[in-house]
C-alpha cells in the first residue's frame, strides 16, 4: 500500500476529491485503505463472466467496494445477508 497509511504524503492534485460532509475525517481516510484492499483482493481471486462470487461481510467497508466494483460487470454475487441484510439490498 504506497502512501495509504502515511500521516503526510503528497499527490497530484487531479487524484483529489471532497470529503463528504456526513464523513468523519477517520473514516474517510479509511477508505483508500479498504479500497485497495478490496481490489487487490479482486484480482487475485480472478472473477470473470460466468463465475460466482461468494461475499463474506458485504455490508462492510471491504465488503461493499466488492460488490459495486463487480456489480456493474457480468460476475454473479452472492452477498451473504446477516444484521446488514438490509443494506445489501
């Protein structure tokens, strides 16, 4: 993870975005973090069209960046639904 955990790091300004308001600084530098995790994971799994993609915790941070990453592509997911079920929906 180049630079997601660094205190202080320089970027390009085009690469920037506003945070959301309802977002807590913490959070919000968060999510580069299970972003990258989320991606990374992706990819080593390898998913592609007509294979199935078992979720585990897709109401979470992680979670939820792999399911709208590959919702828009043609892979079927299978979000297991707990306490978060309704958020899933």
């Amino acid at each position: 993870m180049c630079g997601s955990l660094a205190e202080y790091t320089t970027v390009e300004e085009k690469v920037l975005a506003l945070k959301p308001k309802n977002l807590s600084f913490a959070k919000a530098a968060s999510l580069p973090v299970a972003i990258e995790i989320a991606y990374g994971e992706l990819e080593s799994a390898g998913p592609s069209a007509g294979k199935s993609l078992l979720v585990l915790g897709g109401a979470g941070e992680v979670g939820s960046f792999i399911i709208q990453v590959y919702a828009a592509a043609t892979v079927f997911l299978v979000p297991i639904l707990e306490r978060k079920g309704n958020f899933l929906r």
